[in-house]
C-alpha cells in the first residue's frame, strides 16, 4: 500500500490518514470481491474471473474505469 510522500508528511500522520479513508475502511469490512459485485453485479463478476486472492480482486477493483 502507498501512503504518500514522505516530503509532505511522516508515515505517521500519513497511516493516520488511511484510517479515514472510507473506500480502505469498506474494503476492509466487506472485501473487493464483494464491492465490486454490490456495485456492477454481473459486470463485476465477469471482471474478477481471474482474481484467486483479495489482492488481486482489490486490483482489479481499482484498475476498474467505473470506480476510478
């Protein structure tokens, strides 16, 4: 995970930061897999076929042009 530049701020307030951000904190409660499927249902389901670990559905999710 990035948590930004080091030049702004130091890790410290930028991990402070992440816990704000309610799009981790929704992956954290509900995983991508399921994000993805509550948002585009089929679409989705058709997009995370590969996806054989949440990180690589957690990529998928946010390489996609819709959530982006």
């Amino acid at each position: 995970m990035k948590l930004g530049d080091l030049k702004r701020a130091n890790i410290k307030d930028h991990f402070e930061d992440e816990l704000n951000d309610f799009l981790k904190i929704w992956i954290h409660v509900d995983g991508p897999a399921k994000i993805m499927v509550k948002l585009f249902q089929e679409e989705a389901i058709e997009g995370l076929k590969g996806a054989h670990h949440i990180c690589q559905a957690c990529a998928i999710m946010h390489q996609h042009p819709k959530v982006r």
